[in-house]
C-alpha cells in the first residue's frame, strides 16, 4: 500500500510544482526506479547494484538467461504494481528499457 501511494504523492508533487521543478523531480523519481530495479536485478542474478548500468544488458552484459531475465520482470511487476504484457517484456533489452518501460507504465 505505501507503495501506490508514494506513486500518488510523486505525480501529486509533479502536478503541484508545475513546469519549472517538472524535469528535476521526473529525474529524481527515475533515478529513485533504476535504484529499485538494479535492487531487483542484483537479488535475481547475485551480483551486485553497482556493476548494473542503465546501458547494461541483460544477457550479453549481466548474463541473465530467459528465466532470470522472466524472474527480473515479475519482480518489477511486483515493485512497482504494474503489468507488463509478454511482448513488452520480450523487446526489454537493457536496464535503461526497463526503467522507461515502468515510467511508461506508471502514468
């Protein structure tokens, strides 16, 4: 439940703040997923956050396999109360797809 409504109270202080503070609180909330989301791929594939960048990829840069990569995606369904349909999880090649996919998702 705290999660859903940390999403609430995000898109509320975007609305609220307007055009000026829009960019810094968008690139914060992103910034606040990818963190979630390399705490998701480093719990599936036991490495650690720090070696998941935005532009690494699941299989040729982390090694996961399709079931890794299948266990990445149900566990971001599961943070961020979102579904992804197969197709979308199919096309999800890097971390940075991941994370724009949940942003896409979440609106």
């Amino acid at each position: 439940h705290s999660n859903s409504l940390s999403n609430k109270m995000g898109n509320s202080l975007l609305a609220v703040r307007g055009i000026n503070h829009k960019y810094i609180v968008v690139e914060r909330k992103t910034e606040m997923e990818l963190e979630k989301i390399k705490g998701i791929i480093a719990g599936v594939l036991n490495i650690e956050p720090s070696d998941i960048t935005p532009d690494s990829t699941f299989i040729e840069d982390l090694g996961a396999d399709s079931l890794d990569v299948f266990q990445i995606v149900m566990g971001i369904e599961e943070e961020f109360d979102i579904e992804i349909s197969p197709e979308d999880a199919e096309r999800i090649g890097t971390v940075g797809e991941a994370v724009e996919l949940v942003r896409s998702a979440e609106v």
